[in-house]
C-alpha cells in the first residue's frame, strides 16, 4: 500500500492500488522507490489522478483566511 499526504490537510492518505498501477505505468517509475525525483513524480501524478487539480492544472487548495489586524 502506497500513502501520501494529500494538498488540503496534509494527513496520510491511502492511494487506490489502479491509481499506483496507472502513475508507475505512465510515469515509468518504481512507486516503492526511496529516490526523491521519483517520489515527486508519483506524488504528483496520485494527486493529479485522485482529482487534486482543476481544470487549469492548479492544485485545488482554498487560501487559509486572513484576518486583518487593525488597531
């Protein structure tokens, strides 16, 4: 089982074994690979295919709130 930590929360996820299939066949990189440039890539691929992304390739992360500071 592959986890990862998903762009809102940052908490460890499972991603669906066809994901992992489909990432290291398009990518052609070993998803057990302790190698950073490799685990980059698969991260962004689960992330793509788990639907992290919208329609113009930016990840789908609301803006933390900012609450203005006023004297």
């Amino acid at each position: 089982m592959i986890f990862v930590e998903e762009p809102v929360t940052w908490k460890q996820i499972a991603v669906p074994p066809s994901i992992v299939r489909k990432c290291a066949e398009f990518t052609h990189q070993d998803p057990h690979s302790e190698d950073d440039l490799s685990k980059l890539i698969l991260l962004d691929c689960y992330w793509h295919k788990m639907g992290y992304y919208n329609d113009e390739g930016l990840i789908n992360v609301n803006p933390l709130p900012v609450i203005p500071f006023y004297k």
